[in-house]
C-alpha cells in the first residue's frame, strides 16, 4: 500500500480546469511512462503544459498551465500509489465481472452513475469482504479522473497510519497533521475503503466524524465502502441514513469471490 507524506514533499499545485487551484496528493515516487511508451500529446506536444495565448495586460499574460493529459497523469499516478501499480489496470468498470457476482449489479450501476457526478453525492457499498466493492470504488476513482474531477483514494487504515506519520514529521519542521486532513475534507472527490472494519481509538472516531460532517454539510462528493459500520457512530450513521444527500447499496446477497479468482 502506499503511504501519505508530508505536502512539502508533493507535486507542485497544477490548475484545475476550472481555474481553481488543486493539490497533489501523493506519496513515494511513481515511474511514469516513459516518452516512447505513450502517444505524445497534440495539445501540449508532450511538454506537459500549455500557454492560453492571453493578450497583454491580461492576468494570464506569459503564464504556462498544466496541460490536461499531465492533470491526468500525476492524478493516475497518485491512485496507483494507494492501490498497486500492478492492479490498477484491471481494476475498472469493463472489468468488473458480473457473471462472477451477479448480485452485484445494482451496485455497479449506481457505481458508474456516480463517477458521472450523477445521483446524490455521497455512495455507500455495503457488504462482504471480497464482493468487489473496493474495485468498484478505484473504477469510479478512473472515471472522475477521466472527467478532470481531483480525487483522493484511501484505504481508511492508510489514512490514518499516514496521518501518526505526519504527527511525527511536524515535529520535524513539516507540514502538519492538519493541513494533510483540512486537504482531504476540502478536495473535489473523497474515497475512503474500508471505513468502520477496525477498532477506533477515540481519536480515529473525532477525526473521521469532523471529516466526513465536513463534506456532508457543503455536499461533496464522497464514496465510502464498508462491510461493518458498527464502529462509525451515530453521527455519521445518521448522516449516512440522509437519503437526500447519500445513496446507500447494500449488496446483501453478493459473494466473497476471492476464492474463485485464478480459476
């Protein structure tokens, strides 16, 4: 799994298309495909930015902006980072096998749905370890990236095992643990896997509750996965129970199908 660093370590601020300012979030250092590996980009011509051809006097006169194909590869190479390299490819929406799981459909419908930034913001998959609700949350993670949309993938015991570390490195003169979380509670698209599925000290409970009330109050797009909530608390339960605001799938009947996999 990867692991959170410090924001003084991450990639440079890029624009997003919309003219707000993104940030990086990443980890240990990704190779990238090399320039004979790729399809060189017409717009840019493979140097990862681009000039807007602002006339002088204007506020973008002379400046050079991150070209969509580099959004795309630093973000893809953020996801990569939290799930495996290795992995990534296969984890997509065409590649997800209903003959496998068919109880599953409901839940890759409404999956793809909301990487269309259709439907409520929020999406909660509910259910066994091993039905496919964490390849389903990378795949709708490949779609809003696909649609210039920032997204933050964690795996919830990654982020708070990278949030211990960021207390330890602000000791050391670093960015601090807050403006890790105060990034993740602001950014475009949260995906957290695997949330409630260990024992919460009571620190983990108020960091997730300001977290998730956070985005739940401005509406942002958020997608949790979880197959035990009893460890959430009532106050995020409740929020989570706000039909207007989240859409829960609860995939009662799907199958673990780790153990047919290879087969």
């Amino acid at each position: 799994m990867g692991e959170l660093t410090p924001l003084s370590q991450i990639l440079p601020r890029p624009q997003h298309p919309n003219g707000s300012s993104m940030q990086i979030d990443g980890d240990k250092s990704t190779m990238l495909p090399t320039p004979s590996d790729r399809v060189v980009c017409p717009t840019c011509d493979g140097r990862g930015w681009i000039r807007q051809g602002s006339p002088l006097g204007h506020p973008d006169f002379g400046k050079i902006f991150p070209c969509d194909c580099a959004y795309t590869d630093r973000a893809m190479a953020a996801l990569a980072r939290a799930v495996g390299e290795m992995a990534l490819p296969s984890m997509r929406f065409d590649r997800f096998s209903l003959a496998r799981n068919p109880s599953m459909a409901v839940a890759l419908r409404v999956s793809k749905k909301w990487s269309q930034g259709q439907g409520a913001p929020w999406l909660l998959l509910l259910g066994r370890p091993g039905c496919g609700k964490t390849m389903l949350a990378v795949a709708a993670a490949q779609a809003h990236i696909a649609g210039r949309r920032w997204v933050v993938f964690r795996h919830t015991a990654d982020f708070f095992n990278g949030l211990r570390k960021q207390i330890k490195a602000e000791a050391e003169g670093e960015a601090s643990m807050q403006e890790m979380l105060e990034h993740t509670m602001g950014v475009e698209v949260l995906i957290l896997d695997d949330v409630g599925v260990q024992q919460q000290t009571p620190w983990e409970q108020e960091t997730i509750d300001t977290l998730l009330n956070y985005r739940y109050q401005r509406g942002k797009w958020t997608m949790l996965t979880s197959n035990n909530l009893s460890m959430v608390g009532a106050r995020i339960s409740s929020r989570l129970s706000d039909g207007s605001v989240c859409r829960v799938v609860w995939c009662k009947e799907a199958k673990d199908v780790r153990p047919t996999l290879g087969r």
